[in-house]
C-alpha cells in the first residue's frame, strides 16, 4: 500500500512539474536596461535607449543576450515534442554606410550560451564560422534578417530576406522581406531592411505544433493578420533545458549601424505588446568625417581653392580666344568624360580592320587599349554624315551616360571631333550572346545552368531601367546581340541608340515604329508607343530563342512564339529545346521559361507580366499562371504583320525617330566639330 501511495505522489509530482510556466519580459527601449542585458563585441546601449549591435566598422561583431536562462526543453516531460512555446516582438532598423549599400544584416538567436569566442563576421553573422558550420552540437535557433546575399558564393550581391536557420547559415526556409496588407488577399508588399526606417518583427513558435510563424510590418503598420513565413519546425532536438535569448550581428567589406528600439519575449504566451512611441528614433547617420574636420578643411583650403578657380577662369578665357567656341548641349554636359579623339585613334591602331569586333546599324565597334592606363576598351564609331547616327549618338550618351548596374554595358566616355563620333564603353570579352548561341567558336554549347542565369541577369537589368533608376528607360530594342556576355559569365544590355525616357507615373509620348523583327510587339504596329510593356514582349522572344536555339523569325515566315505555342497546346512543349543542350537541363527550370517566354510574349499587352513579376516567376517567389486567352488575337494576323515588315527591308531594323526625349537635340556643334 506504502509503495502504491509512493507511486501515486511521484506521478502527481510529475505532473505539476511538466505544467506550462510563463515567463515574459519587455524593453520600450533599453535606458536601464544593463543589468537585464549582456553586451558583446560591438554592442552597446546609446544613451538615447538604443541597442546598438553594430557600427559601421568592418568585419565587426555584436551580441546582446537576455542575462537570465531561460528553460526552453521540459526533458522531464511525458509530452513530445518537448520544446517550449515562445512569443517575442521588436522593433530594429539598419542604417547602412552613406556610401553605398551596408551589410550583413542581424539575426534573432536562440542559443546556449552568450559568447562566440571563434565565430566570424560577414555572412556568418557572428554567430557560427567556416569550421562549425551546420554542426548539430550548436544548438542554436536563429532568424536571420539579412541585407547581402552571396553565403558560399565567390561574390556579394544585395539582399533583402528573412531566414529560418537552425545550426548553422544555411537556412531552412527563406523569403524576401514583405508584409501582407489586410484586406489584400495574398499580395505582398515588399519592404526594404536596410532603408534606416523602423521594421517591427514578430516571431511565434507553437511547441506542440513544431510551427515558426515569422511576420514583418513597417512600424507604422499593425501586425497582418497573415504571416509572412509559416514552416514546420521541430526544435526539441535543437533546444537544451536552459537557453539564451537575444540578437547577434557583424559587418564585413560592407558595413551597415544594426540597431535593436524595443524587444518583448514571452514563453507559453504571446509577448507583451511594446508601446512603439516611447521607442527612440534610430539616427540618420552621416559620413565619417565630422563637423569640425569638415570646417578646418574647408579653411585650410579655401585660399588654394579661390586661386584655383581664378586660374582656371584666366586659361579659360585665353583658351576662348585662341580656340574656335563650340557650343556645349544638354547631352554633352550630362556625360562630361570626354577621349581625345588621339588617344582613340591610337588605341584602336588608328581605327584598322582587324579590330574591329563588331557591325552596328550606324557604324563599326572597334577593340581598343588606352594608352594611358592599358585598360581595354570598346569603341563605336558612327557613320560620318548620318543624321540617324547622330541621334543615336545623343541618345546613348543621354540615357546610357547616367545609368549604373551590374548588368548593363557601361559607358566610359565619348569623343566628338568634326564629323567623327565616337562611344567608348567597357570592353566585354565574350561578345554577344546571339555569337555564343549561333556562332560559337570551337563548336562549345553554352550550357543550360549559363543560359539561365544570363537570362535573369537582362531582367534584372529591365528592372532597374523600368522601376529602379530615377525615370523610367523604356530600351525599345531587347534582343540577343544586345545582350553582351562579361568575363563572368554575366549578362550586360546594351546599345541604347533607340532608349526613350520618361518620368515614374507618366506615359510614354515617344512614337515610331522602331526595333528589331521578331521582338516588336503586335502593339506597335498599331498605335506605335513604347512602352515597358513592349520591352517585356521582346524579354519573352528572348527567353524563347536562348531556349529554342532558334532565333523569333526564321525562313518561310517561320515565328517562333507561334511554334511554341502550338507545341505547348498539343502537350509537349519540351520538344522544341536546343538540341545541342541533349538532356543537360533541369526539367522544372526549363518548362518555367518556355512558359514565362509565351507569358511575356502574349499579344494582348494586359496579359503580360511586369519585368519585377517576371524575377519573381524566375526565383521561384510565385506560381507562374496559366496562359489564357491566347487565342484572342489572331495569329495569322501577326504573322502577315510580321511579313509586311520584313519586306523590302535591307537590314533587320525599323527606324522611325520621333522621339520626345531626342526632339529638342541640335545638330549645330556636330556641324561646327571641336
């Protein structure tokens, strides 16, 4: 009876044991705070009530963890999974460097302890390194919030994502950094980590479910009703009986201020909601330099700056007087790098044959090397005495002469001396990618895994020029031997002699029927503008042909989306891939870009992507939809088009400039030269 009694108290005891206990705390702000609080590295608490992770020095490190443990496994429990519940909400912003992106971002932590004596900075965010990596004796939890992308890659490029890691940088789950409004459906609003603003987050795991719901709002937002991210995750394995709860960061070649406002945690129920306008402001910061650096530089070197300026105006006027004056226009000053035409003559061994890399509808490109500093070059010459040549000259340096991405063709420079024209530009090795598909030297195939990331290098390209620089840059002439292939293997868009731009919010008012046959859309036949939507038509021919191996028009008025199309219908779409690729190819990728290219290749305008939907069908962030209605126009109408254009055409160009961004260009200092 004694031992029954005995039993029964152990199982009651047990019992009581394995109930839930809460535990929450919350910062609104960290003014006396230390105490609660360890700080590491770079880590400190401002006197504003800022938690600052770190600074914007390089390959830096901080950490700041709750001071208490807290028991995150119940190993007593009869229950499984046994790890426990937790809530927890805060508030962080990320200034980056003034000069340029920052980096790497900040993660929340759950981990065993509070120090990282081995761990390194950069992508592994201060938390793991090279040697421990993945290993399952870390024990450690984290959400990343990370702004540089580039983890077990040879190069950085900016990112903007969340990730779900366990162990280790390699993470779990991952999505771009968005919100859902309410009332939207499942429409998301991307948000920009690193923009210096207020981000809040919420991260919920339900114990018994093994669930990680992560959802991120502007601060200006109430927490959406949908999370962003929502992934079966079992942490009993990961969790040991006590943990540390907190945040870790680090910079790298790139640097960024990681600043936590306000922080609530909670086990076995939802964090105490934080009172957001008792938060501090996170600082916009400035340059390095300070105030009163900045001030004895300026004194010490206006004397020299006003007698600089003095003798610049005195060799100006006496150059005015020696030498012809020659009218500068709104072009020219907006890309002032003007060659020699000398050291261009030279460069190009006075502009002989066998440099030359390439033909061009208004001249020849020729290879070259600068004299001055041995860096290689591309020059295009346009055609002496032709106006369209001069158009085209002020319109690349117009449009081409400001923008600046990865993935266009780079403009060095120009050089205008009587009737000789010329465009310098960053020399591309691989040539063309209409070479490599059609012409390859040696007979090598460019391979599927190339072929792809060169296609979603020109749209990224399309992106920027559509949505990302200050006015919308309508190319009007995407196709193949455009796109120019880098040492890389990266794509560059070029030739913008027949580029239009306008202002974000406004249409098009540029008409003409201009392009290329095989990438002009149905559209511009008809009404004759431009738009981004037109650029996306000739994407989608694109992404046919580097599928295909086959270019948009072919003989015996042969088109290419049309032939697609009907093996798409009949069923076996995957019959018309380059037969030079065999069955090198992933299935999945290449059944998403033959369907991506019919999408964007649509006729109906409507129906067709926008160039940032078309990245996110390509990342795999959204389901490509059905092509419908497909039928509506009438193919055989297009085709005849199509013809009618091709027809007593000597080149494979349609020319009409009436351009409203060209319109007011003078042709008086090409006349005059310099």
């Amino acid at each position: 009876m004694a031992a029954v009694i005995s039993f029964v108290f152990l199982l009651f005891s047990s019992l009581v044991s394995a109930k839930p206990q809460n535990l929450n705390f919350f910062f609104n702000g960290f003014n006396g705070s230390e105490a609660n609080l360890t700080t590491k590295g770079a880590s400190i608490i401002k006197s504003s009530g800022l938690l600052r992770l770190t600074n914007r020095s390089h390959y830096v490190i901080g950490h700041s963890f709750y001071s208490k443990p807290i028991p995150m496994s119940k190993p007593n429990s009869f229950s499984y999974p046994n790890a426990t519940s937790f809530s927890t909400h805060f508030v962080f912003a990320i200034v980056p460097s003034s000069s340029g992106p920052g980096g790497y971002g900040l993660a929340f932590t759950i981990s065993p302890k509070t120090q990282f004596p081995e761990a390194e900075p950069e992508h592994y965010l201060g938390l793991f390194s090279s040697k421990n990596d993945g290993n399952l004796t870390n024990h450690i939890f984290a959400v990343e919030f990370d702004t540089v992308n580039g983890y077990n890659e040879d190069s950085d490029t900016n990112g903007n994502h969340i990730g779900i890691n366990i162990n280790g940088m390699s993470s779990e789950a991952t999505e771009p950094a968005a919100y859902i409004k309410e009332g939207s459906g499942a429409n998301k609003e991307d948000l920009f980590l690193e923009s210096g603003d207020p981000v809040q987050a919420w991260i919920d795991y339900d114990g018994k479910k093994s669930v990680v719901n992560v959802t991120i709002a502007p601060i200006s937002r109430k927490r959406p009703s949908k999370p962003l991210m929502s992934r079966y995750v079992n942490l009993t394995g990961v969790f040991l009986e006590k943990m540390y709860v907190g945040f870790s960061s680090s910079t790298g070649k790139k640097s960024s201020s990681h600043y936590i406002l306000g922080w609530s945690f909670a086990i076995n129920e939802p964090a105490p909601p934080l009172d957001l306008s008792k938060l501090p402001n996170p600082p916009k910061e400035k340059s390095s330099g300070s105030f009163k650096l900045g001030t004895k530089v300026l004194i010490a070197t206006l004397s020299s700056v006003i007698l600089t300026l003095l003798a610049t105006l005195f060799f100006l006027t006496l150059y005015k007087r020696i030498m012809p004056f020659e009218r500068l226009e709104n072009w020219e000053l907006d890309c002032p790098h003007r060659f020699r035409y000398k050291d261009l003559c030279t460069a190009t061994k006075g502009f002989r044959d066998s440099e030359v890399i390439g033909v061009g509808g208004f001249g020849a490109v020729y290879k070259g090397i600068l004299p001055a500093t041995g860096g290689e070059v591309a020059v295009k010459k346009i055609t002496r005495n032709c106006k369209e040549g001069m158009r085209e000259f002020a319109a690349e340096i117009e449009s081409l002469g400001r923008l600046r991405h990865k993935n266009l063709v780079n403009l060095q420079g120009w050089c205008k001396k009587k009737n000789n024209l010329l465009i310098v530009y960053d020399y591309i090795p691989y040539g063309s990618l209409d070479s490599l598909i059609f012409h390859p030297k040696d007979d090598v195939v460019l391979g599927w895994e190339q072929r792809l990331n060169i296609l979603k290098g020109v749209a990224s390209g399309l992106l920027y020029l559509h949505e990302e620089w200050e006015q919308v840059v309508i190319h009007r002439d995407v196709k193949s031997s455009n796109v120019l292939i880098d040492a890389d293997m990266n794509a560059r868009l070029g030739d913008f002699g027949l580029a239009t731009l306008h202002d974000h919010g406004q249409l098009s008012h540029t008409t003409g029927v201009v392009g290329t046959i095989g990438y002009i859309a149905p559209e511009l036949a008809r009404i004759g503008k431009a738009s981004t939507s037109t650029d996306v038509f000739a994407y989608g021919a694109l992404l046919l042909e580097v599928a295909t191996g086959k270019r948009p028009i072919g003989p015996g008025h042969f088109v290419l989306v049309d032939w697609v199309m009907e093996c798409y219908k009949l069923g076996r779409v995957l019959s018309v891939v380059d037969p030079r690729l065999g069955s090198d190819f992933v299935l999945k990728e290449m059944e998403l870009v033959l369907k991506l290219g019919l999408l964007c290749s649509h006729y109906r305008p409507e129906a067709r992507p926008s160039i940032r939907q078309v990245i996110r069908y390509l990342n795999g962030d959204e389901e490509l939809p059905e092509i419908e209605n497909w039928g509506v126009v009438d193919s055989s109408r297009v085709s005849e088009l199509n013809s009618r254009f091709m027809k007593g055409l000597s080149n494979d160009h349609i020319t009409s400039y009436r351009s409203s961004s060209l319109g007011a260009i003078s042709y008086t200092s090409f006349d005059a030269g310099r």
